[in-house]
C-alpha cells in the first residue's frame, strides 16, 4: 500500500511525507535532490528516496516499476517565476512531465493520482473563486496546471484511473519553497524574523491571497488520497476566509509577534492577487474544515525554531 510522492522534498511534499511517515505508512519520495535540510532529514530511513527528474520517462517508469505504489501524489513542477522566464521548460515539466507520471501509473494500474493544481487557474481577483467556474489564467503556470487537469482526467479516464486536482490556495509551513513565485515572495517576507530589511520587487505588496497552513493542506490532500468515491474531479484547498490577506498584512503579522523583524520594501506594481476561495467542496466531501489562522499558523512556526 505504497504512496509514491512526486516532489515530495517541497513544502507540501515535506508535510505529506512527514504525516505518512508519523502513521508508518510506506511512502516513497521521487524529486531531483535529496533534502537538505528540514524534516525530512530527521526522518531519513522511514521513507525511500528516488532522485531524478520527471522530464525523463525512463526515470519515471523505473521508479513506478521499483516502489510498486498503489496511489501517486504528484506535486512537483516548475513554479510561476521560472515558467514565465522559460515557456518551454515550463511545458516540459508541468505537461510533459506530469504524462510521463500518468502513463506510468497506467501502466502500474494504479487506483488513485492525486495532482497538485493552483489557484493560479482562476487568474486572479477578488473571488470568490468556485470550481465549477471557467478558469481565465493569466500565466504560463497556470495554464500548465489547467491543461494538465483537463489532459490528467481525460487519460485517466480511458485508463480506469481514479483523478483528482487540488487547487491549493497559500500553502505556509516551515519548509522552504523550491522555485521562484508567490510562495518564494512569503518566505522571504517570512526570513524578516532574522532582523533583516528585504526588498521585493515583483508585486506592490497589496495583493491578497488565502493562506492555507501546511497541516490543513496536507489533511486536504490525505483525504483525496483516501476518499472511497471523490464526488468532484477537482477541489480548492484554502484555509478559512478571513486568511485572505495581503502580502503586506502577512508582514504586520510577523511584525506583531516579532518585533525585532525586519522591513520590507515593496517596489513592484500591482497584480492580482489570489483572491478568496470556496471551500464548500473540501469541506462537505472531503470533511476537512479549515480553522487555523494566518497568526496561528505563524506562531506555531516560529514557536518551533525557537523565536517566541
């Protein structure tokens, strides 16, 4: 009973992996380097690591063939900074990749792929944002995601995969983010604590998005992994509604609990931000019911590097 985690050395993959791990469920790890550092470090030797790229089909299909999963959480891609630095390199990981990961699990018979999607399909704005609604991406990541949605269900289909999309909304954690795009720009925002100003560049600082922390993100997808019978083919996965702030308001926050933190210098213009999400259908079918607040996600980790 194998969970195979593509990308599983990210943020989200570093809580999933962790929980699985805490249970003492099987759970293999498939990214392109090993972690560094983090939790995953400490809980080597409960999980087996597969190093390689998902680019390539050979390294796919041989890790499927070694770890003999019966589910997939696939979550790794290239984030939105890199896929609007490079169109076709983000084509190549968040499409091509994610049909290497699919054929492979056809072929495996595996009985559920669940496929870290984004917010990023809705383009942006103020929401809320419900699933059902026609998606108008502005970016290369998104459209990537949304394409591989479309494409994942539809070959998942023809080969009697069981699919299902999370659209995750503002994943804070402790672990750091790998690649560039929002979750980099709240990290740094975050690295503040250390007592350092930090300018940032890309956005005004008054784009709102709604946080989701990592536990309820991970509870999110652990109950798609397991749910007997999904009801939808996708879902939003955001903490509650009043998570919805700006990156500026994220800051106040961090200042509020240490106020020894750093400034941040907003010198971007403005973009669209995340906006607000419906969680009906995380909530009522998936039975996971967001509570945890932007502070208290914030105090929780910074109580755990030791900083309250």
């Amino acid at each position: 009973m194998t969970t195979l985690v593509f990308g599983g050395t990210g943020l989200i993959g570093t809580g999933i992996v962790a929980q699985l791990c805490a249970e003492g469920a099987p759970v293999a790890v498939a990214a392109r380097r090993p972690p560094d550092e983090g939790e995953l470090l400490d809980l080597t030797g409960q999980y087996s690591f597969h190093e390689g790229d998902i680019t390539d089909p050979g390294y796919v299909s041989a890790v499927v063939r070694e770890t003999k999963p019966t589910s997939i959480i696939h979550l790794a891609a290239m984030l939105i900074g890199g896929c609007e630095k490079d169109p076709a390199a983000a084509h190549e990981v968040n499409v091509n990749g994610t049909m290497h990961i699919l054929r492979a699990a056809a072929e495996a018979k595996i009985k559920r792929f669940v496929f870290a999607s984004t917010i990023a399909v809705y383009g942006g704005g103020d929401g809320p944002f419900e699933e059902s609604m026609d998606p108008s991406t502005r970016s290369v990541y998104g459209a990537s995601k949304f394409y591989s949605e479309i494409s994942g269900r539809r070959f998942a289909k023809q080969h009697g995969i069981s699919f299902v999309a999370l659209r995750y909304s503002g994943v804070i954690g402790p672990a750091a983010v790998k690649g560039e795009g929002m979750a980099a720009t709240r990290d740094k925002i975050k690295n503040t604590v250390d007592g350092k100003d930090v300018e940032i560049s890309i956005v005004s600082g008054d784009e709102r998005t709604q946080y989701t922390y990592i536990t309820e993100a991970v509870d999110a997808t652990l109950a798609a992994l397991r749910h007997p019978n999904p009801k939808y083919p996708v879902y939003n996965v955001a903490g509650p509604d009043g998570n919805c702030v700006s990156f500026k308001e994220y800051h106040a926050l961090i200042k509020s609990l240490v106020p020894s933190a750093g400034d941040v210098r907003f010198t971007g213009r403005g973009m669209r931000g995340g906006g607000r999400m419906d969680t009906k259908r995380m909530r009522e079918d998936l039975g996971v019911t967001p509570t945890i607040t932007v502070e208290q996600g914030l105090r929780e980790e910074l109580n755990g590097k030791g900083l309250l």
